[in-house]
C-alpha cells in the first residue's frame, strides 16, 4: 500500500500489481466441457485486486467452463458517470457494446466479479443511452443485458458449484460476514447468491446492518471530500467488529478499498475477501487433500 500526494496524507490505496489480469492471461482458455463465458474484470480488480480474476479463471475451470478474455474490454465508465463526464462514458460505453457485440453470440453470459461494473453495463449504460435520446444505443445496450450477470449470480443459478462445494470444498473454521454492496442489492438484487455459496465452506455471521452503505461515495468522496467517506465508514467497521467473524466480503472492489481502510483506521483486525476468492480458495485446498 501507498499513500497519493494528490489525495488526502491518511488515505491508504492498494499496490498495482505487477502484471494486469488482462496480460496474465491468453485470451481464450479451454476446458473438457461445452460451455463458454467471457470475462468482464473491471478496472480495480484487472490492475490491483488481481487475484480475484485468478479465483473466478480457478473457479470456471473446476466447473469445465470454456473461458473467454475480452482482451480489448475498457473501463465500464462508472468513475466518469459519477463525475458527470458524460463524453467519456459515451465514448467508453459505445466502444465496449461495439466490441461486446463482436462475440456476444459466442457466450452463455458474460460474467462479472464486480457490482459496480456490472450495475454500470447491466443497467447505467442503457437509462444513460435513454435519458440522451439515443434510441439505437439504448437497444443495443438493452439487448446485451440479458447475458450480463455478477459472477456469484450466475455460478449459483447456473452451474452446480453449490453442491460442488459441499462435496470437495473445505470447510474453514473462520467466519465471513457479508456487506451488501449498494451496486449489488440495491441496484441488482444480489445478495443471497454469495451468501448461498459460501455458506457451503464457511460459518456466516450477519452484521447489524449489511445493506449499509460502506461510504466509499465514488472519486469525489475518495479525494476533496473523504472526510465524509471516513465519517460513513466508521460504523461499518464497527459492525463487521461486532459480528465476530475473521472475514468480511463483498463483490466489490470499491467497497473492499473503502472498507480495508475503514479497518486500518479503526484498528480492526479483520480481511477483506472477495466471495469469488473465497470460493476459490475452498476448492483448492480440497483438491490438496
């Protein structure tokens, strides 16, 4: 971790890594099945949190899934939506649904480890296409969301990892207690799926209030006005204290960035975990066994 001179001294962010998910891997990666999905990694989690898109290649690989890597897939444009730079999300949004459309009928879906990202592509992209009156973008962003998916959502509805988990996953002795990101159950609906899925591993502790807001408020909170984001993250991380568990997820690395410094600064010992690493992590150690 590092601090940014541009943003406030306190303001602890995650280290880049050195290899982006994107160049780790080839574009196309064959299993023994029949199906194939794409992968869209978004921003955070392709340059920091790499290890999340490692989870979920591990993930679809354990279920013989055929793995498409979108290599040209640029930022889904919710940092720009959020700041109001409505050129840059126009621009970022037609280029991605011209090359989503290039292979789109070649995939069962194209699955998402991030809410943010896939609340911005499943539903922002269309009402923002909408709300300017361009009617042709706004179905073709209609038209693409009905193989858009978060990735728990679609692991849990559409494959068989649940019974998978419980019959070679290991089951942990540490606890995880889930926050509802906002872009998740608020936006999407999402938020039994993980919890289904991890509870096949490991003992679930419910917070006092997981549908709350984390703070992290998007690029204005983060910078000029973090203290507010400072403000609203302390009784998150008082919550996720009082539960008790050793691990606290979500899917969403926005929230795992303003949650892990909620816990550093109110000196909670507790880790962040996205459930798609979790998961992975479960049938690994089961296969070592």
């Amino acid at each position: 971790r590092f601090n940014l001179p541009i943003l406030k001294a306190d303001r602890l962010l995650p280290s880049l890594s050195k290899t982006s998910f994107l160049n780790k891997y080839p574009q196309e990666i064959k299993a023994k099945g029949t199906r194939r999905v794409a992968i869209f990694i978004g921003c955070l989690a392709n340059y920091n949190y790499t290890s999340i898109g490692d989870s979920l290649v591990d993930v679809l690989k354990e279920l013989d899934i055929d793995i498409f890597i979108p290599k040209k897939q640029k930022c889904c444009a919710a940092p720009a939506y959020f700041t109001g730079d409505f050129y840059t999300v126009e621009k970022l949004a037609k280029e991605n649904i011209e090359y989503f459309e290039t292979f789109i009928d070649d995939v069962e879906a194209i699955i998402i480890p991030e809410a943010t990202c896939s609340a911005m592509i499943k539903h922002d992209w269309e009402i923002f296409f909408k709300n300017r009156g361009m009617t042709d973008w706004e179905e073709r962003a209609k038209k693409l969301n009905k193989k858009i998916f978060m990735a728990t959502e679609w692991l849990h509805n559409e494959t068989e990892l649940k019974e998978l988990l419980e019959s070679r996953g290991v089951n942990f002795e540490e606890s995880v207690t889930y926050h509802d990101a906002c872009h998740a159950k608020k936006v999407q609906g999402i938020g039994e799926e993980p919890r289904a899925l991890l509870r096949a591993n490991y003992e679930l502790k419910e917070m006092s209030d997981s549908n709350r807001c984390c703070g992290f408020g998007g690029v204005t909170m983060q910078t000029e006005k973090f203290h507010l984001a400072q403000a609203a993250g302390k009784p998150k991380a008082a919550m996720i204290k009082e539960s008790g568990a050793q691990i606290v997820s979500a899917e969403c690395s926005a929230c795992r960035m303003q949650i892990s410094n909620s816990l550093h600064q109110n000196e909670v010992d507790v880790t962040f975990k996205n459930p798609v690493e979790l998961i992975a992590q479960s049938l690994k150690e089961g296969k070592s066994n």
